[in-house]
C-alpha cells in the first residue's frame, strides 16, 4: 500500500499539471461573484456589507437620493451582554446631494467588488466608491459628480429621546442616549458609554466615531453641510473602541486616529487597502461549475468567506447571530414571560439570542477556515477562550474542588461555567462540556496546517491539558478502570447522560492526536498522562437497529430528548473519531443513515457528515439545497438582498451558521487530510467541474483541476509533503 501511494502521488504531482489554474486566473473568476444591484434598496434589507475585519458597514442607496451606512464594530457592548441589544451599531449616518444622483432609479449600478474589498455605485451624474481601509479604522467615501453639488451627512443615532420613545415595551431596552459632542466646527463626534460598573470588561468602555470632510462645516452637531458645492468629495469616518475614564480622553485618542491616516495620504492608503484584499483571494479559493447550482455554490462559498473577513479580526470573534451586519427588521416574534407573542419592529441594535457566544454556533464559522488558510480571522476565536483560563480554572476549582478546565456554552466573552455539580438540576448547559474538547482539536488541526509552535506551546497545549485533565479528575472509575462520564450531557439534547459518545470520541481524538506530537514538543511527563488517559478512556457506546450496528448518542441517555442534535454523529463531526479511512465505517454510515434528526439548513450539520463519510449522493442534494434557499429551515426566501444574507433559522439574521456549514462540507468534499496522507476530491460528483485551492497539514496548500470528469491538474506545495490518496473515479496511469 505504501508502494501505490508513493507511485500515484508522483503521478499526480510531476504527470498531471495541465490546464492549472493560475493566480492571475483565479482573480479574474473571482469577478464573476461581485454582486450587483440595478436599482436602489427600500431600506437596510437591501444593504450590502463591507467591513475591514473590526469595521462594518450595511450600505444602501434609496431612491429618494440618499446613501446610507449602518456602522458597526466588533466590541460595541452594552451594559447587559446577555440581552438582545447585547452588541450595539455605532449609529446610522445618511449622505445627501442637493440634486438627487439616484432619481428614478435609472442607469443605476451598485457593485460589491470583492477583488478590492469595495463598493462602487455609478449613476449618469454621480459616482460612488466606499470602502473601508483594511489597515487602519478608517471608512472612506469618495464621490465624483459630472456637475458640482451641495452635500450634507447626518448622524442619526439609534439611541437618540426620539428612537429610545419607538422601542416597543416588549424589548425591555436597558440603554440609553449616545454623546454627542458639542461645539465642533468641522466634524461630527459621537459615542457610547457604558454604565456598567460591576463588570470589569465593561467598565469605563466608550466606543463611537467622528465624521468629517474637508468642505463640510457643522449647522448642528449631528449635521455637516457643504457652504460651496463641489465635483469631489471625500468623507472619512474614524471609529473607536476604549476603556478609558473620561470621555475627552476617548476623544484625544480617535482624534489621533485620524491624524494618523491623514499622513500616509489616500493614495498610499488605498493602494495597501487594495494589496491586503488581492493577498487574502490569493490565500484559497474554490470555482465550481457545471450546473446552476454548481455556481450558485460557488457564489455562496465566496461571499461567505468575504462576510467572515470582514468581522472577522477584531477584538471578539464573530457572532453567529448577525454578526456585525445586523439590519432593520419588522417580522421579530417576542414575548414576556407569559405573556402573549407580539410582532414588532426592531433596528440595528437588536438580535435573538443577544451579545453572549454559543459554542456550538460559533465553532461553524470557524472550522472552514482552516482549509482556505485564514489563520489570521481564526486567531479572535483561540485569543477570546485562552484569555478566560485563569478566571475559569479558578471556577473549576471552586464548583468542583478539582483541577481542570472548561468552557461554557452560553457566555459573554469574558468567560463563565454554567452549574454542573451533580446535585445540580438539569438544563441545556449543565453538564454540558465538550467545548473544551473540540477547541483542543481545532486547534491541533490549526497547529497541523501552519505549524505555529508558538500557538501550541503557549496556548494549545495548556488548554488541551487542562481539558482532559477535567474529565480524568470530574469522572470516577469503574470497576474494570475505565472512566465513567456521567452526569454529562449529551450536547443540549440529552440531560445528565451516562457516557456520551460525542464525549469519549473527543476524549479519544483529542489524546490521539496530542501523541502524535514531534517528543521534541512534550514532556515524558505530559506522553505518559496522556497515555494513561487512553487506557481510562471509555469506549465510544455501539448499539444495534434494524439489525445493525450503530454508534449511540449516550450509554444510557436517561431522559428524553430536549433539542434536535445528532448527538451520535458528534463521533463524526467535530471529533473525526470515524471517517474515511478509520475503522468502523459501516457503522458510522450506519448511523448517518439511521439519525434521529434529519434536517438542513442554520446550525444543523448532517451535510458535513454525509461529506466526511464520503456519501456523494448525500453530500451533494444537501449542500445544494442549503445554498439556493437563502432560509432553509423555513423552506423559503427571507427578504434579504445580499445573496448570503441567510434567514432567521434558529438564529438571526444574517445567519452565519448556514454559511459556515456550507463552506465546511464543501472543503470536505474536495480534500481531507489525515496524518501524513491527503484525500482528493473524496465525495465530489462526477458532473460537477471544480478548480480549487486548499492549505491542509504540514503547511501543504493543494492546487487541483477536475473538469470533465476528469483529474486534469493536482499539485502540492511543498511537493512530497504528504502522501495522496486519488478520488474513486480518478485514472491510475497518466
């Protein structure tokens, strides 16, 4: 077997290289996937995002002749995280032309231009180009009008006496009015600050923006109007977020911001802004065709991964509800404690299931970005939960008098454990406790891909320590040694369950994979535990129906299922205890086949398992259905505009767990890696053309063409880095 695998991975890498797609190549399908819009949006439903990583905006132009920007950020809390206006918008701002540049809608062209991270909007009498800097916290709008005209923009504040007296009684609103800073001749500046005084990551936290443009002068302190019009007009918007004590001390600090971007000049600006986006296409990308849904996917995949890099290196990480691109909406169903369910309108502020991160939201949007190489948006994730380990070691230690480590389900981003002693009642996340499990191997697979030493020493290691030490010292033995995980939830859907096979399959992947490190990286100490936790582990529980075998969700699951989880193909996904190439697949598939639950669309992951069990059939009508229905719990479209504006589902809107999803089964489909060895194309459809770029372990990206049933191209680099496993259907000579 060594003997073909060395053989064909020389086919593939020195034989098949025809027809390879190149950078410039890849850029040029790129620009099939900018989004455009022919005519102008009623209202922010129509808006498109853009964002450099921390800023974002919903843009939108109104028939009426205004653009407007929702402007964001990701660390704008509230005093009450938990709430539905958790993470707020930095406000609304509104830019207006005397002669209106968008009447009747006609010539209208606005263009998402994803090569240079931009939005451009072209008329007969005014042109448009926004963009916000991917190097600096700096937004730009610069316009360009056949005649000179009068501008004015507004700052309008969702806080303001008039928008707080709007708020339906059912929201509860715990905020209150912006600051708007009074006297200023040229700029407009606004901000936030948040009361709360009991919570040390919230107190003294100010975060707002300035507005200003050479020409604009102040009529108010929300209003900058033009006194002589212009071809030309430039408008920055500076943006900040700071703990500090006084609000003048918030104000000096953006002032600096600005000045600062001022000096390099918009040119010099621009042309780093440009570079950044061209380098992050460049990193991976993925053109399938062949069918309409083909592209369809291909358009979801992409947009996707523009959404993530646009939220994705701030402070926190993304959230999976809205993420930074929350919008107007009229259709929200809430209700009071007993009280009756009520329709009402909400602004940008609002969001279901608040400002706190569910784990099992989150980790969708970031597990795929290990295979397009965006290590850099990854980090937020692995900085949010490695900061809260002293805070939670210590929680740990008190709840249960032992030494260990975990994370909650449902926490704000400075941490917390929920209740999980055993006397402790049961709930959704009591006892609930694998997410220090699949951070652990997330990260494993990060440290794999880009063999970032620094990460796994200082970071990983102390973790996955700290997790495994958790279950070895939480659960006692049985009579034949082997650890008993009990009481311990099965995800959310299994309260108080005896051995969860989710549990022990990362358990077991996690002490696997920690024993394959270089010896040079551990300790004899560290191998030696890790040994002896294999040896204690329990065995992944394996039932019987229908007259086969599959794997269970618990040993004994107790009580009655209180979420729609297929819990059983945690062994799956995320924990890979099963898969290609492992022992036991029939069972596996077996309990693909037999799940409880069968369901597509927001956080539901079968797809990601039909692809890693190599199921075509499956994998494909699955993925397809999630990317042409833009609300796939609900079976139907959801008003939104922007193509992976994705609906409600059991989220908010924009949901970012449909996309994520997504975006991880179709790099499933196309490439897995274990060990020393890479899959090619191992669940990919005959009819389906596809050149794609992907980074897998030991820093190896895979570049490959299959066109016409056909492996026309497949390279690595570094070549000879691992070991290639060809598709089923791929020829065996060249």
């Amino acid at each position: 077997m060594k003997y073909f695998f060395t053989c064909f991975f020389l086919y593939v890498s020195v034989f098949v290289k025809g027809q390879v797609l190149t950078n410039d190549a890849a850029l040029e399908k790129l620009t099939r996937y900018n989004v455009v819009y022919q005519s102008p949006s009623a209202n922010s439903k129509g808006s498109m995002p853009l964002g450099n990583g921390d800023i974002g905006l919903n843009v939108w132009a109104e028939a009426s002749g205004d653009l407007l920007l929702y402007l964001s950020k990701t660390d704008t809390w509230s005093e009450q995280v938990a709430s539905n206006e958790g993470l707020l918008k930095l406000g609304k701002i509104r830019i207006r032309f005397a002669n209106n540049p968008f009447a009747n809608g006609q010539n209208f062209v606005q263009k998402l231009n994803l090569l240079k991270g931009c939005i451009e909007i072209n008329t007969p009498n005014q042109n448009f180009l926004i963009w916000v800097d991917a190097n600096e916290p700096v937004v730009h709008i610069e316009t360009e009008g056949k005649k000179p005209d009068h501008v004015t923009v507004i700052f309008e504040s969702l806080r303001s006496d008039s928008m707080m007296a709007q708020k339906d009684s059912l929201l509860q609103s715990k905020l209150h009015n912006d600051k708007i800073i009074e006297g200023n001749k040229n700029q407009i500046v606004w901000l936030y600050e948040n009361e709360q005084k009991k919570i040390q990551e919230l107190t003294n936290l100010k975060f707002g923006a300035s507005i200003r443009a050479n020409g604009l002068f102040n009529t108010a302190n929300e209003v900058l109007t033009s006194t002589v019009p212009k071809n030309k007009w430039l408008i920055n918007i500076c943006a900040l977020t700071a703990q500090t004590s006084h609000a003048q001390l918030w104000v000096d600090s953006l002032s600096q911001i600005a000045k600062h971007a001022e000096k390099k000049g918009l040119q010099a600006l621009k042309q780093a802004h440009e570079a950044w986006w061209k380098s992050f296409w460049l990193r991976s990308w993925i053109y399938v065709d062949g069918t309409p849904e083909a592209e369809r996917i291909t358009q979801a995949y992409t947009l996707q991964r523009f959404v993530n890099a646009c939220a994705g290196r701030g402070a926190q990480p993304i959230k999976f509800n809205g993420s930074i691109f929350t919008m107007d909406m009229d259709s929200i169903v809430l209700s009071k404690k007993g009280g009756p369910k009520k329709m009402v309108t909400v602004n940008g502020d609002y969001r279901d299931w608040g400002g706190r991160y569910w784990f099992q939201n989150t980790r969708h949007i970031y597990w795929p970005m290990l295979a397009s190489g965006d290590g850099d948006i990854m980090r937020p994730f692995f900085n949010m939960y490695a900061k809260q380990v002293p805070k939670l070691k210590e929680e740990v230690k008190k709840m249960y008098g032992i030494d260990g480590l975990i994370f909650g389900e449902q926490q704000p981003f400075w941490g917390g454990i929920p209740s999980g002693r055993d006397a402790d009642p049961p709930s959704y996340p009591n006892h609930h406790y694998t997410q220090v499990l699949e951070y652990s191997i997330m990260g494993m697979a990060y440290y794999a891909n880009t063999l970032d030493t620094p990460f796994l020493l200082n970071t990983l290691l102390p973790i996955a320590n700290d997790g495994l030490n958790f279950y070895a010292n939480r659960f006692k033995t049985d009579s034949s040694g082997k650890l008993v995980f009990y009481p311990c939830n099965a995800l959310e859907t299994y309260w108080k369950a005896k051995n969860p096979s989710g549990d022990i399959a990362g358990f077991r992947y996690l002490v696997q994979q920690l024993l394959q490190l270089p010896t040079g990286l551990t300790t004899a100490e560290m191998h030696n535990r890790w040994q002896r936790y294999l040896a204690i582990a329990p065995d992944v529980p394996i039932g019987e129906k229908n007259g086969k075998k599959i794997i269970l969700a618990a040993q004994d699951t107790i009580g009655s299922s209180r979420n729609t989880e297929n819990t059983d193909l945690c062994a799956i996904f995320p924990f890979q205890y099963f898969g290609l190439g492992k022992p036991n697949m029939d069972i596996a598939i077996n309990t693909f086949h037999m799940r409880r639950y069968k369901r597509e669309g927001c956080w539901h992951w079968d797809v990601i398992n039909a692809a890693l069990l190599g199921l075509v059939t499956e994998a494909q009508n699955e993925l397809v259905h999630i990317a042409t229905i833009k609300n796939a719990i609900d079976k139907k479209d959801n008003g939104l505009r922007f193509p992976v504006f994705w609906g409600h589902g059991h989220d908010y809107w924009p949901d970012e767990d449909q996309g994520g999803v997504l975006m991880m089964a179709l790099q499933s489909m196309l490439l897995q890696a274990d060990d020393q060895q890479v899959r090619i194309l191992p669940t990919w459809p005959k009819d389906w053309n596809v050149h794609f770029k992907l980074h897998t372990r030991h820093k190896t990206s895979v570049l490959v063409s299959y066109q016409q049933g056909k492996l026309v191209s497949c390279q690595l680099s570094p070549a000879g880095s691992m070991k290639v496993i060809p598709p089923a259907f791929a020829p065996q000579k060249p």
